[in-house]
C-alpha cells in the first residue's frame, strides 16, 4: 500500500470514528420520553362516606382524600414523587332527577382540612374547586356536604385540566425532560364506593340524555362517582 492509499485509508477510518462519536453525543443530547409518557395520568384516592345510596334532608356526605407524595400512575404499578405540587380538582355536585342537569339547589359545604371554593361556569352550572393541605406525609382534603335538596344527585370529582396549561402552572413532573413539556396532565379520582351496581341502579335512573348518552362507567368512575337519593 502506497503512502497515499495509507493516508486515505486512515482519513476514512478518523472520519467514520468522528461520525460515531457525533451521533452518540447527539444522541445523549436528545430529549428522550419517560416512563410516564406525553400524559400523565395520576390516580388520586377519595373517599366518600358513608357508603349509602339514600340520604334525608339534612344529613351530610363526607369527601375525604389523603394520600403521600409517591403518587400511583393510573392503571400500571408506576408511582411518581411528587413535592409541591398542586391538584387541580373540581368537586361537583348535580341533580339529574328530570330531563334537565340542575345545579339550582343550594348546599352547605363544612371544610375541615384544605379549601374549597365557589365557581359559577356557563349555563347556571356550578363547581367547587378544591385546594389541598400539603405537609412532609402528603396531601390531604376533608370535607362535608350538608344536603339540604330533595332528588337524585351525581357526586363526583373531575380533573380542571385547564389549570395545567403553560400559561398557568409550571412543575418539573409537567416534563418528560428539560425541554419537552407532556400534552396534558390527567387526575383520576379513585374513590372505592363508586360500584357498577350504583351506576346502574342509580345514576342510570336519570332521564337527563345527553349524561346516559355520554358518561359511560369508565368515566363514571374516574370521576370517583356515586349516585345518590335525598328523600
């Protein structure tokens, strides 16, 4: 081999050494999906007590939701550790007796840990946002709904997914990595009460038809939902 070839020969061999090294430094580079994935589906545990479907004038539902910081993703064995951050949830409460969803009824609400406000939306409907009490074991919110209406009811949590918005609420679990904000952040409300068996005996009574149209278990249940009658 002449003098040239070698020359050549070894301009190649530095040149495709270079190429690896770049690739692989680009590659540590790049912004690489978690476990958790684009959407953050967190599984918040609520409890509401008691466990009854029949309710008088008067009696109170309790809503209660404790839980510490390493927080189960949704429907897999995943947790993720969470400081400081906040949960956007919507309590909301609706009667479905007739044909029309109506939250023109009034209720006391007794707060004994954390905060729930009043939320007036579109068309009359109202919600309740709630604020959770953060300490070193986790998150905590209790609180009481004095029923004070006759009819059926559909008691639930939801997630304000609007909240989570860039433009409104930052937090390092909003990312995959540094640069890669995930699409939407999701809470699910796992409430051991909500029964298929509620569901149907109760909730499916309703004769609102854009809820038997729309909310089916799955989202029922999500919701940490439960159907109730106040006599």
């Amino acid at each position: 081999m002449t003098l040239i070839n070698c020359l050549i020969a070894m301009d190649t061999r530095t040149l495709i050494y270079l190429l690896i090294i770049a690739q692989f430094c680009q590659s540590c580079d790049e912004c690489k999906p978690d476990k958790y994935g684009e959407i953050l589906e967190l599984a918040v545990p609520v409890k509401t007590s008691p466990a009854q479907d029949t309710f008088r004038i008067g009696d109170t539902l309790t809503i209660e939701s404790n839980f510490d910081k390493d927080i189960e993703i949704y429907n897999t064995s995943y947790t993720i550790k969470l400081d400081s951050f906040t949960f956007f949830g919507l309590f909301g409460i609706s009667e479905v007796t007739d044909t029309i969803e109506n939250y023109d009824f009034n209720i006391d609400t007794i707060v004994e840990i954390g905060q729930v406000d009043y939320l007036p939306l579109y068309d009359n409907v109202i919600a309740y946002p709630v604020k959770y009490f953060e300490d070193q074991t986790g998150y905590h919110l209790a609180f009481k709904v004095v029923l004070k209406a006759r009819g059926m009811f559909w008691v639930r949590m939801v997630s304000a997914n609007f909240f989570y918005e860039e433009s409104n609420y930052d937090h390092p679990a909003l990312y995959t990595c540094e640069s890669n904000r995930r699409h939407r952040i999701e809470l699910y409300f796992q409430n051991p009460n909500t029964s298929i068996e509620n569901y149907n005996e109760v909730f499916r009574k309703t004769k609102v038809k854009y809820l038997l149209e729309s909310v089916d278990f799955d989202s029922f249940q999500k919701g940490g939902g439960i159907g109730i009658i106040v006599q």
